[in-house]
C-alpha cells in the first residue's frame, strides 16, 4: 500500500461522479480535507460548454483535464500529473495499452 503524506485522485466525470454527485462531492471534500489532490480526468472533448460544466458541477479546488481520445493516464503525465488513485466507471479508458501490457506482463 502506498503510504504518501499527499495522493493524487483522480475521479472521472460522467457515470461515475454523476452517478451521485452528492456522495462524490462528499467524498471528494473529505479527500481535499486529508491533504490530498483530487483531479477530475473525463474523455470529454476539450471545448468550453464541456469545461464550464464541470467546473460548475465539481467542488472546489478540483483540477479538470479533458483527455478526448487519448488515454487517460496518458494525458494526465502530459500535463506533469502522475495520479496515484483512479475512480472510474469505465476502466479501460485509463491506461495505454503499452501500460496494460507492462502492468500484466
């Protein structure tokens, strides 16, 4: 188990954050208040209309990355983010397939 004083969470957007945005907004100010780093990463394209809404939506202090097409893990090291912890409905859409291949050999 990683033992870091700051995690980096990263929590996808649609069917996941939405699927409870009560719970996840609860969720996420209990993490932001332990001292770590929540990101929200969606495949969403990156356009404005999609920014502003989950800006809207997400608590405070939440950073938005949206990885359209890329991999998402993939995107977030292009931005210098290396996450620590993924929530997400749809998993696969976290790591390259270059990954999946180190990670299970």
């Amino acid at each position: 188990m990683k033992n870091k004083e700051q995690l980096t969470i990263a929590i996808d957007f649609d069917e996941t954050f939405t699927a409870d945005t009560k719970m996840w907004s609860a969720c996420i100010k209990t993490m932001q208040d332990a001292g770590h780093r929540v990101i929200c990463v969606s495949a969403r394209r990156n356009e404005f209309s999609h920014m502003y809404e989950l800006q809207k939506a997400l608590p405070d202090g939440v950073q938005i990355l949206l990885s359209y097409g890329t991999p998402k893990r993939l995107y977030a090291k292009a931005h210098g983010i290396d996450v620590d912890i993924w929530i997400d409905d749809c998993p696969e859409a976290i790591p390259s397939k270059e990954d999946m291949v180190r990670m299970c050999g």
